[in-house]
C-alpha cells in the first residue's frame, strides 16, 4: 500500500514526462515487494523559482526530489535504511537526477490513521 508523494524542482519550461509517474511505480515494485495496484504515485513539478537553498544563489542549486513515502506500518530502521537507498537510486534512474539529489521523507505508520473508501487501514 505504499503511497509516494513525489515533488521535484524542474528547470523552466521542463514538462513532466507523460509515463514517469508509471516508471516509477513498476520500479518501485521490487523495493517494496508489493503486489500490482499496491503502489500509488503522486507527482509533481515545482518551477525552479518556486525553490531555494540558504546562501545559493537559485541558478546555482541542483534541481532535487523531494518523495514522501507513507506505509501501513513504517518499519524498523535497519530496513529504511536499505528501502530508502534502494528508492532513491530508483527515483534517480528514472529521472535522470544524481542519487544525492534525491531526498526520502518516510511517513508515521498509516495503521489507524487512514481510511481509504471509508474504511479504516487496521
């Protein structure tokens, strides 16, 4: 059930490619050794205007990923570990980003907290 919430900076004019959220999705599978439609992708573009580093100027900084990772039960931290190394080489490949410009935000548990179609994630 993992969701991932992928925003990324682009470079003006940069549109989204039309089968990245897909690409990313079925790579994803392997990594969270998750059944198909298990592995739900939202992505998004932020304008380079729209990002800033402290004491960079905006021409200057990389263009980073920025994915949020929501899991029914989170994991220990042995396990993130590996997973996020895993997603992030993933996330950069399809993308075409450098691995250190790719940065994982891991969500609290889901369990207890979400319902989807109503019904509460247990």
């Amino acid at each position: 059930m993992p969701i991932l919430e992928i925003e990324y900076i682009a470079t003006k004019g940069e549109l989204i490619p039309g089968d990245l959220a897909q690409r990313i999705a079925d790579a994803a599978e392997s990594i969270f050794n998750s059944p198909k439609g298990t592995i739900w992708i939202k992505l998004r573009q932020l304008e380079a205007d729209g990002y800033a580093e402290n004491g960079i100027p905006s021409t200057s900084t990389p263009r980073p990923v920025f994915a949020k990772v929501l899991k029914r039960k989170a994991g220990d931290e042995s396990t993130l570990r590996g997973e996020a190394m895993a997603l992030a080489r993933c996330i950069a490949q399809q993308m075409d980003r450098d691995v250190e410009n790719i940065h994982i935000i891991y969500e609290a548990s889901a369990q207890g907290r979400i319902a989807f179609g109503g019904e509460l994630l247990c």
